[in-house]
C-alpha cells in the first residue's frame, strides 16, 4: 500500500493521535517536514492519502511551500486521493478549495464545544454525536469552500468542519495526545491568560482534566480516521 502523506509545518505540530492510528493498524505513512526545507511532491497519486497538521503561520503567510501545496491539493481531489486537514491544515486546504482564510474576531484557545449540522455527515464521520468537545488554537478562520458541506460549527467560528465526499478539513485538532498539549501550553505560554477569558482559556482550565478530555476526543478522532480511511487509495 502506498504510504499516507503527513504534512508538517512544525516541529511542536506531529502527527499526533493520527500517527498512532495510523501505526496500530499497518497503515504505512511518511512524514514530509516542510519546516526542515523537504520539498512538497509533484503527483498525490504516489500517496494513499494526504493529511495536513496544524502550524503557528497563516495559511495567507508568503510562504515557499504553499504554492505548490495547494496545488499538489487540488490535484489531490481530481486524482480522487483522500485530504484531511487540521486546523492550518483545514485552512490550507480551503484555501486550496477556493475559500477565503480570513483573521477570526474570535480566536479560540483550549477546549470548546462544536456541534454536527448535518445527519448524513454525523452518522458517517462522528458516530451520530450531536456535539463534542474539541481542541482550539487558531487566530485565523476559512469560509465554506465552494460545493463543500458544513459538517461541524459553534457561536464563535460557524466554520469548524466541512466535507467534500471522501476530504474532510478541520478549523479544531482532533489529534491532540497529552505531550501535544502540554509542549503548546509551554511554547505558547505568552498567548494564555491568567484566567480564562470567552474562548481563551488559562494553562490551568486547558489542563484540568485532560486525560477524560483526550480520551473523548480521541474516540471521536478514531472515527474519524477509521471514516477518512475508508477511501484511501490501495
């Protein structure tokens, strides 16, 4: 099988929960660091799948590798070859997708509820839930791309997932693990404030029961692979 391409744009923003699933099931995957100068490939169909992580830059930042990457995406979706994004990633894609990545009146930080909108969507990718909690860190927003569908939203950020048949992209990071958390509470410790304020939380409300927290999520960060990996290319 051909190996899942992970993208990733920082060193503190790996591939996560999506990694070890990946790994406990035999999928292979090939990490392509852009932020160690590895160049973006030419052809989607030398991959199963391609997966995007999250970043601290703006999807909109003057940066080498985003021509070619948003070109290697939307060759992706006419090669048929299965996209997933998270948060930058989510962004990136939408971009690629014709959306607008526009700076957020309300940036989110920590952990925030985001609700389904839509039946099919839920059943398929979110096990039925009507709503679960997620982790935000993101200052930027995309808008719903062209003959995409609006799969998750919350009163802060109306965009917070959309579908395009077998691609999925994410504004949240569904693949955090406990050492992803705590390393950004550490790296961007200058961005939390001392206590919570609306949808920015302290370092102490985002690690306050942070195991329960990570377990639910990671059950909705299961099906959602097990979904997305459906479709990806043999």
């Amino acid at each position: 099988m051909r190996p899942v391409a992970i993208f990733r744009f920082s060193p503190t923003e790996g591939p996560g929960r999506l990694g070890e699933w990946l790994d406990a099931r035999g999928i292979p995957r090939r990490v392509i660091a852009l932020d160690e100068g590895e160049a973006v490939p030419a052809d989607p169909t030398a991959f199963s799948g391609m997966a995007m992580m999250g970043g601290p830059m703006s999807a909109n930042d003057a940066l080498p590798w985003n021509p070619p990457l948003l070109d290697l995406l939307r060759a992706a979706v006419t090669k048929d070859v299965p996209v997933l994004g998270h948060c930058l990633g989510g962004q990136l894609f939408a971009k690629a997708l014709g959306a607008q990545i526009t700076r957020t009146p309300t940036p989110e930080i920590g952990w925030g509820e985001v609700r389904t909108t839509d039946p099919d969507g839920s059943a398929a990718w979110f096990g039925g839930r009507a709503a679960f909690t997620t982790f935000q860190w993101h200052y930027d927003a995309f808008a719903l791309p062209p003959g995409a569908r609006r799969v998750l939203t919350n009163e802060n950020n109306p965009e917070q997932a959309y579908t395009l048949g077998k691609h999925i992209g994410f504004q949240g990071h569904i693949e955090m693990t406990r050492t992803m958390v705590e390393t950004w509470c550490r790296t961007g410790a200058d961005e939390l404030p001392a206590q919570t304020v609306g949808a920015t939380q302290s370092r102490d409300d985002i690690l306050a029961r942070i195991e329960d927290r990570l377990a639910a999520l990671g059950g909705v960060a299961d099906g959602v692979y097990a979904h997305w990996a459906k479709g990806l290319r043999r």
